[in-house]
C-alpha cells in the first residue's frame, strides 16, 4: 500500500497514512465509524521530504497494515510547529473536506492577484494561529505585514489564512445591505471595520481565537499559505461551478 503524507490545517498536524486523499478526508472528517462530523483541510505533501524536525521515516515504519489487512488510517509526525518547518515548495494539492466526508481538491494557482474589488478584507488565520482580522491590505500584502515585513512586535515564521467575503461591508462598513452575511458577530464586525477605516492603521483585529472552521461557502478569493518568504494561493472556483461541477460538496458545504 502507498504512504501519503498530510499537512493538516484543523488541526495543525503533519500524519502519515495509507488512505488516499478522499479516503483520508472522510476518515480524518467522521472517524472510522462515521460518528463524528467535523471539517478537515489538509495538503498533501511530497512523500519525499525530510527535515530534521520531523520524524518522518520513524512514523512511516509505524504506519503497516492492520491484522486484518485493512490499511492503517493515520500516524501523528507532529502537531506543533509544523508550517514553519514546511516549505512550501513541498506542497501539493488541497483538500476542503466537509463535516460529512466530502472532499474537494485545489490545485495551486499561478497567481496570488485577487478577483474583484473590495477596499476592505476578512482574514481567518488558521494557523499556527486560530483569529479573524479585517485589514485594508491585499492577502499578498497582509502575509508580508505579518511574516517577512512586519512592522509591529508580532511577527510568525509562515502562516496560512483564507480570504473571506465581507459583501457590501467589503466598500461601505456603514452599508445596511448584510443580509447575506452569515457571521454572528456582525455588529462587531461592522465596529472593528469603522474602527479600521477611522484610524491609520491596515490591520485590525476582530478575534484573538476564531473557532477553526470554515464557512466555505464565504471563501472569497481562495487560501493561502506561506513559509518565509514564500506565499502560495490555492483559488476558490465560483459558485456556480461548485453548484454545477461539485453539487454533493457544495451541498453538504453549505449544511
């Protein structure tokens, strides 16, 4: 049976395992016995990488069949610290996998430019840390601010976020049209906006620690994910090519 080799962002894990990649999303989403439903977005990860950080060929000669033959579904390498010690050159497609088992894979785009015009961002950090924040940077320019560039006492050795849709917040934090937004904590989310916009400042944080789960149906442009100074984008496709292309994902996504 093959190894494959996962980045998992919910949690932060790097795992080894005999399950493909939708194999693995569905295990990794609801258990070996479909009692648990919870979302997983994870990487997969060039078999043949190796850092001294991680002990990868000790988790691989773990990683053997059951006596029945089945395969084994996963082996822990690390929960800590893994993006930054995780090039991003040694990644390869994405995986959004639903709370019912559904997996939708992305490949990495050839451009980090973002679709639309929106003067402001909603930004979920989904690791190694877990916030929501609202900026007036692009995701190219907000990686900088926080990884190569950054201008404040905080700073992260890589960091993966996604961007998400603010709709008529996006141009006018005052706009009144925000019945489409699912977030329950709008009228925070319109302040901290306010707040951005009256202050000179880029960045502006909404929540120190953002349950990690995605509302993939408010994806704007897509994840990224970066390690020093290197940044990578993983496109969101449209709604309407979900709906058509992926009905099953899109549906149990937007449950």
């Amino acid at each position: 049976m093959s190894i494959h080799l996962y980045f998992s962002l919910i949690p932060e894990a790097l795992v080894v395992s005999m399950l493909p990649p939708k194999a693995f999303g569905q295990y990794y989403a609801t258990g070996r016995r479909y009692k648990t439903r919870e979302q997983a977005a994870f990487f997969e990860v060039d078999p043949e990488f190796r850092n001294d950080y991680f002990a990868i060929d000790d988790a691989i000669a773990r990683c053997v069949p059951h006596d029945d033959g089945s395969p084994k579904n996963s082996v822990y390498v690390s929960t800590y610290r893994v993006l930054e010690h995780l090039p991003v050159s040694a990644l390869g497609a994405l995986h959004l996998t639903t709370a019912y088992g559904d997996t939708l894979e992305l490949e990495r785009s050839d451009r980090l430019t973002e679709r639309g015009n929106s003067k402001y961002h909603l930004y979920q950090d989904l690791a190694p840390v877990q916030s929501l924040a609202v900026s007036s940077l692009s995701p190219e320019d907000y990686y900088r601010r926080l990884v190569t560039s950054p201008t404040k006492f905080i700073r992260f050795p890589g960091l993966a976020f996604v961007d998400l849709d603010l709709g008529g917040l996006g141009n006018d934090p005052e706009s009144q049209h925000t019945h489409d937004l699912p977030y329950p904590y709008l009228h925070h989310l319109r302040e901290s906006l306010l707040e951005l916009a009256g202050k000179n400042k880029d960045i502006k944080l909404v929540s120190r620690a953002q349950a990690p789960e995605l509302m993939y149906r408010m994806v704007r442009t897509g994840l990224y994910v970066g390690s020093g100074g290197d940044l990578a984008c993983y496109r969101m496709p449209a709604h309407s090519a979900l709906r058509n292309d992926h009905p099953r994902w899109w549906r149990n996504a937007n449950l």
